[in-house]
C-alpha cells in the first residue's frame, strides 16, 4: 500500500466538523473525493460548512449528524444512525474538543475529559466493526503537545467537577487521554487494515478557547496562535498520507514525534482503557 491512503468515494466521519481545524478537515477531504459526514451539536451551526462542501460540486450530499460528546447515550445514538446510513467508513476523525469548561457531563464525568476522551472513546468503540469492514480504514484523533503539562491522571478526579481555574490543567489531562487511547488502540488492532493515529495540530486559533477566563487567551497568543488551515495540516496528513505501519503514532508537523514520557506509558494506557470500558458499559 503506497502512502496514498484514500480513494475518491470514500466515506469520512468527523466530529466537531462545523469550526476550526474540523471545518477545514471536512472541506479537505470532500476537495479529494471524500463522502464527508459531520457529527455536532448543532446543524444550524453546521449547515454552512454543509453548503460549502455542495458548492464545491464534489460531493453533493455532504451528511450531518446530532451529537454531543458530552452525553453518552447521545454518543450512542450517533452511532446508531450513521449505522443506518448503510454506508462503509473508511475514516473516522476524532476531532472536536473543548478547552475551559467547567462542571460535569450528563454521565457525572469531568467535563473536559468527558466530552474531548470519553465520548470518541465510546463512539470509536460503537464504530470499530463497521471500520473493520470497510477496510483499509484508520482513526484519527486531535491529541495535543499540552499532554506534556499533566504529571498524571488522577483517576478520582476525573469524576469530580472541573477544579482547576482556567480549565487548561483538565484540558491537558484529556489530551493525554486521547494520546494513550490512540497508542492502546493500535496494540489492539494489530493485524487487521485498521490503522490509528493522535496528533498536535499546533496552538491553533478556534473556538476551542472560548470557555477559557477572558485574560487568559492573550496568554495563548504570546505563544503564537496558527490559522485553522496550518492547524489542519497534520489531521489530513494522517487521514490520507501516514504509512499505515506507523499507526499508534504521535505526529506534529506531518511527521511522528515522541509524546512525554507519561504518553509513552503502556501500562497507564492499558488502565485507562480498562477504566473507560467500565465507565461507558455502565453509562
């Protein structure tokens, strides 16, 4: 299989689709052939990114459907629908996220580590036999170089309302949340056309940070905020152009980079994992 990963017709679901590095992803992808289905919260707020994509005249049925990561019997819903679309999927882009929300989900989670790991984890999981089928097929999900800012998961925690004041001690945990689930997720795959991989986009400036207290966002921009189109660079050079033998690969910049140590951690992966199982089993 050359590094070429995608053929026009084929399908592409992503989460978060309607802003920011999503709104690029699903704009992309449809421009390569590309059938793009956008899962989000809200299909006013999506509708644009729908029109776009039919404007371009490359896929004239671009799909939407209801989801918030934050509950997960919508999660399962969202599943149960795109199941019914009787369509392959060859491409599954864990993408949306949040950054400075406080409180907890619908299922008592924390709300950051709710909605950015715990929602894709359950809706790759509700989607994993229909990738199967269609494959080659790949996962990818939007991790984040802020893993590197957690000394660890502090698995209580994570059941406890946001404590932290900005919000950004959470983020980081659920970005290594998303790393490690990645990295699990390829041991897991081994020998089937399934291929996954986490990536950092770079400090892109999106929606993402419109939770955060007002004074801390000029923080973020001292350290240089990309534009949506950079950001997405590295989420399309997975989904169509990463060798499939480096899937559970961390990538930055298009190419792969080793995560911090904790990232690395096979054990702390493999415990996430059991633990995510359990919660999503009995939610």
């Amino acid at each position: 299989m050359n590094n070429e990963f995608y053929i026009p017709g084929q399908v592409a679901l992503i989460t978060g689709g309607n802003v920011g590095i999503g709104r690029v992803t699903a704009i992309e992808l449809a421009k390569k052939g590309f059938k793009v289905v956008i899962a989000g919260r809200s299909l006013e707020r999506t509708q644009p990114v729908l029109d776009h994509i039919k404007s371009l005249s490359v896929d004239e049925h671009p799909l939407f459907l209801p989801l918030d990561l934050g509950s997960l019997a919508s999660v399962r819903e969202c599943a149960q629908l795109f199941k019914q679309l009787n369509l392959p999927l060859h491409l599954l882009i864990n993408n949306a996220g949040v950054a400075g929300l406080r409180g907890l989900t619908k299922d008592g989670f924390e709300m950051t580590f709710g909605i950015n790991h715990l929602g894709h984890f359950l809706l790759t999981q509700l989607l994993l036999e229909k990738l199967q089928a269609s494959g080659p097929s790949r996962i990818v999900t939007v991790s984040s170089r802020a893993h590197k800012r957690t000394a660890g998961i502090e698995w209580d925690a994570l059941r406890r309302s946001t404590r932290s004041w900005t919000g950004i001690d959470e983020y980081a945990v659920s970005k290594l949340a998303n790393l490690l689930f990645s990295a699990e997720l390829a041991k897991r795959l081994q020998g089937t056309s399934v291929s996954t991989y986490s990536l950092h986009p770079g400090v892109v400036d999106t929606e993402i940070w419109r939770a955060l207290p007002n004074w801390a966002r000029p923080l973020l921009r001292l350290r240089g905020f990309l534009t949506p189109e950079e950001g997405a660079l590295t989420t399309l050079h997975c989904a169509m152009h990463a060798p499939q033998q480096e899937t559970g690969l961390y990538y930055a910049d298009s190419k792969p980079r080793e995560p911090a140590a904790l990232g690395r951690d096979s054990e702390l992966a493999a415990e996430l994992w059991r633990r995510s199982e359990a919660w999503v089993s009995h939610n």
